[in-house]
C-alpha cells in the first residue's frame, strides 16, 4: 500500500523490454561493416532475438538471483563419498544454457563466426559477466586442441555444440561439454615456468599422472581442463578430464572456493592433483607455446567482457537522465551532464569499435591479420579493460546516491569491472607482451602501423598522434619501464583510426580532441562544449 506522506515521482522506469544489440549503434554498426553481406539477414536476426532477450526482465531477474546465490562446494556426499562438486542456483544454469544456444562457444566453425561471437558476448556480458568465464574457456580451447588433431576431432564437436549439458558423467556420451583452465600456482601466479605440477608418463603413449595444484582454476564444474604441468621434457600442456571413459571420477580435489570482490555468480577455485589421468597435448616443452592460442583467445574476451560493462553502465545513465528531472529540466538536457554522458559515450563506442574489428581480424585468417593481432589483442586488452572501472564508477555517479544502492545494478558492475584487467594477464604482463611483439615480431609492427595508416590525413589530431608514436618508438631507452604509457598511446592511436574511419564525425572528433589532442581533461566530463554532445549522447541512449 503506498505511503499517505509522499507519491512517488521523477523515478525513471526500469531499463527492461528493450532490445539490447538495435539500441546499441556502435555494435550493430560494427557487425555490418565486417560480416559477408549474405550473411547480414541471418545474423540481424540472431543478435536482435539475442538482444531482445538481454533486455526482457525475466533474464535480468536471473542475473540478479545467479549473483545473490552464488556456487558452493560439495566435497562430500551424504555418505562420506568425495564428489568435489560445485552446486549453483538454477538461475546460473538458465543462463548458461542460453549462452551455449546462442553460439557462444559455437564461433570457429560457423561463417562469420567470430564477429557474431563477439557481439553476442558483448550483449551477454550485460546480463551476467559471471558466465561468461566458462563460455569463454570453453571457445579459447579449441585451438590449442588443435594441435593434436586426435584430440581436435574427439573434443572439438563437444565444445562447439550448441546444446548445454550440465550432468557429469563420461564426455563421449554428452551433446555438448564445458572446459576451464589452470595456469596458475601459489608460487608464481603469472610465471607459469614456475610451476611445480609434476607430470609422470604412464605406458599408454601420450597420458600422464599429475601431481601438484592450481591456486585459481577457471570454471571447476566443467567436463575438462587445461592445465600446464611439468612433464620430463618441461613445461607442457595437459588435458584433464573431470570424469573417465569408464564412469569413475578423475582426482580432482576442489579445496575452495574463491570468495571474489565481484564476478560472483562464477566459480574459481583451488584444485589438487593427486595421481589424477591427463592426456598431453601438443610436444613435452612446449606448454606455453601450445596454450599460447587460448591466453589470445580469452584475452579478447576480456576486451569484449570490458566493452559490454561498459555499454550497460553507459545505457542505464543515459536512460536514467533521460528520465530524471532536476533544476527545472531532464538531466540529460543539463550541458554539465551532457558533457559526463558523452564523454562515457565515446570512450564506450571506443571499446566496442575496437573489440569487433580484432574478432573480424580473426574471422579473416589472414597473414596480415594474424600479425595486427600480435599486437593489438594485448594493447587492447591493456587498455580497454583499464578504462572500465572509472567509466562504471562515474555512470553509477550519473544515478546519484540510486546508482550506490544495490537494487540500482550499478555496483555489481562496479564490482566487475577490474575483473577483466587481472585475468589472463594483469596490465603489467600484457604491456611486456607488446614489447615482446614489437622487438621479435616486425610484421606486427607493420601490419599495425598499416591499420592505423588508413585513417591517416583525415583528422590533424590523429596525425600528429600517429608521428609522435613513431617517435616513441624509435627511443629505445627506458624502454621497459615505459611500456605501459606506449601501449596506451598503441591503444588510443588504434581506436582513434578506427572512429575516425568508422564513427559518425561528432563521435570521432570528440574523441581525437580528448583523447588524441589536448583539448580535455583527466576526468569524466571535459570534452570541449563546442562539439556536437547532444547527437553523441542520442546515438548512445536504448530505445524500447
């Protein structure tokens, strides 16, 4: 019954009933520009029934219960058996059965197969990031399977099938099987030579016993994992099967469960190994070479995961102001706020622009396309998932005292937004993986330096960007410890080419004047008030 001292007014409505990928221009766009026309019918369909659903309050309402009711562990069974089972709320499950029917892990096989990933992890990411750790496990492992094509051809169905199993028995008899991840040990986190996990061969060719432990293993509920261990011969790469061909469980000992600042829906843990069976896969010693294309793989998620908190943190502020009136007008008609909702804008269309031009470098193949990637998937994720958090920090800001109150949304993408930066490599490890890229492999250099050389002569600002690159990377003193501030100039020069390419002009030239140029500050809501921020800030508002 309503209260007798007050009506309620001046509240906006919920951000429900709308669809999620037409509303959102940068990414429609993007997937117009790099899918093959006669797939557009196809995948227009497929990404508005896709965004429609984002948007539906049924599945944001399964959002919110998979976050409140987050995994537990079941080591034991009723009679003292030990199962090492990870139990969730079915709302998870919910969610990840429409994440693999909607062809999340489903990309390396279909036409345009990454483009239309990507955009669908964009849109995904926006009702739950937390499952789309094992949605992107699961797509990341395919091409270090295929390095053993005995291995590609048993597993890879499993894994690109669009059907969600989630019993635990023998994978030779699912429609459809998840895989997760484990790198990572107590004493070296990020150095994975390393690790101690020791590798015993057995008689059978190519199995082992592992001995050792995971201090984070991605997704432990999963039917098989990828892990490095160290085998005679070194550093190699092992898959783990969670149940044997004969029924019986592997040793898989889940000693906890990661109590997380966000990402809570998710399971991380810390497993052991004690005699448990692994098939090798690829060359004794050569571990990372051979996982080297799934740590690519998820570090592109990480952008995509990046971008989609974005633009949800983007589109509830902008949809707020829209509605709320304050100081004898709507919010969003406040040239101060304006200014904070356009600049939020740009750095979003940013992210996004971005993020679907490396997924179609990886639908192309190309040689040139594989070496822009050398460079631009650890740049990318360098950058993108940095500008995340104070991007999802100042829209909650837009809500007021609303976007710090949990029932807002807001702070469980707060909570989320560093998430992306630290997994699969933290800023450090990929501002070294650029230097690595750009002192042993030239063609990425030159495959870049191409990209970036299309846009060149079409705004002053990106010009005379670009040459001060060129100049930053012809110094080679201090070159380390200035990696970080030359893969951020890498990033804003990339994504600057692009807009400017890509974006319409208001979006375009605001970022070249603030990112690019000098005309801007450090914080949220300094963009010149002579550009055009009302079309910036339309072109980012969802419709219903």
């Amino acid at each position: 019954m309503a209260g007798s001292t007050h009506t309620v007014t001046n509240q906006p409505p919920p951000l429900v009933g709308y669809d999620a990928y037409t509303s959102d221009r940068a990414l429609s766009e993007a997937v117009e520009r790099h899918l093959d026309p006669e797939l557009l019918d196809e995948v227009r369909g497929e990404l508005a029934a896709l965004g429609k659903t984002c948007g539906s309050a049924q599945v944001q309402e399964w959002g919110v219960l998979a976050n409140e009711h987050p995994p537990t562990l079941r080591t034991h069974d009723r009679y003292g058996h030990r199962v090492d089972e990870v139990d969730f709320h079915p709302a998870w499950h919910r969610l990840l059965g429409k994440g693999v029917a909607a062809g999340l892990t489903a990309a390396w096989g279909r036409p345009g197969g990454h483009v239309r990933r990507a955009a669908a992890f964009v849109l995904w990411t926006q009702v739950e990031a937390g499952n789309g750790c094992p949605l992107s496990m699961t797509h990341a492992a395919v091409p270090a399977l295929r390095s053993d094509p005995v291995l590609a051809a048993e597993w890879e169905p499993r894994l690109t099938s669009m059907i969600y199993d989630r019993e635990l028995r023998p994978a030779g008899q699912k429609a459809g099987a998840l895989f997760g991840m484990g790198m990572t040990e107590k004493q070296g986190g990020s150095d994975v030579r390393a690790n101690t996990t020791a590798a015993t061969p057995l008689a059978e060719a190519g199995t082992y016993t592992l001995t050792g432990h995971k201090w984070f293993c991605s997704a432990p509920m999963s039917d098989g994992f990828l892990v490095l261990a160290q085998a005679p011969e070194g550093l190699t790469c092992f898959l783990v099967p969670r149940v044997l061909a004969d029924g019986s469980r592997n040793v898989f000992l889940i000693q906890r469960l990661k109590n997380k600042l966000g990402n809570r829906s998710n399971a991380s843990a810390e497993v052991e190994f004690d005699g448990t069976w692994a098939r090798r896969v690829g060359e004794e010693g050569r571990g990372v070479r051979t996982i080297i294309e799934m740590v690519a793989a998820t570090r592109l998620d990480c952008v995509l995961g990046s971008a989609g908190l974005m633009r949800q943190a983007v589109a509830q502020a902008v949809h707020h102001c829209a509605h709320r009136e304050a100081f004898g007008g709507k919010l969003v008609d406040q040239p101060l706020m304006r200014n904070v909702l356009a600049d939020l804008a740009v750095e979003s269309e940013a992210a996004t622009v971005l993020a679907l031009r490396l997924a179609a470098a990886y639908d192309d193949g190309g040689e040139q396309e594989r070496a822009l990637l050398r460079i631009a998937v650890p740049t990318a994720k360098y950058w993108v998932t940095k500008r995340c958090t104070p991007l999802t920090v100042e829209a909650s800001e837009c809500l007021g005292g609303n976007g710090y109150v949990e029932d807002s949304g807001m702070p469980r993408l707060v909570r989320e937004s560093p998430l992306n930066s630290i997994w699969e490599g933290a800023g450090n490890v990929q501002a070294l993986d650029v230097l690595r890229a750009l002192q042993r492999e030239p063609t990425a250099l030159n495959a870049y330096l191409q990209e970036v050389g299309k846009a060149r002569g079409a705004d002053h600002r990106l010009d005379t960007a670009i040459k001060a690159l060129l100049t930053e990377l012809a110094d080679l003193e201090h070159i380390e410890s200035r990696a970080r501030r030359l893969t951020e100039r890498l990033a804003l020069v990339l994504q600057g080419s692009l807009l400017v390419r890509f974006a319409p002009p208001e979006v375009a030239d605001a970022f070249c004047a603030s990112r690019l140029g000098t005309d801007g500050g450090s914080a949220f809501g300094t963009l010149p008030p002579t550009l055009n921020l009302r079309s910036v800030v339309n072109r980012s508002r969802p419709q219903a």
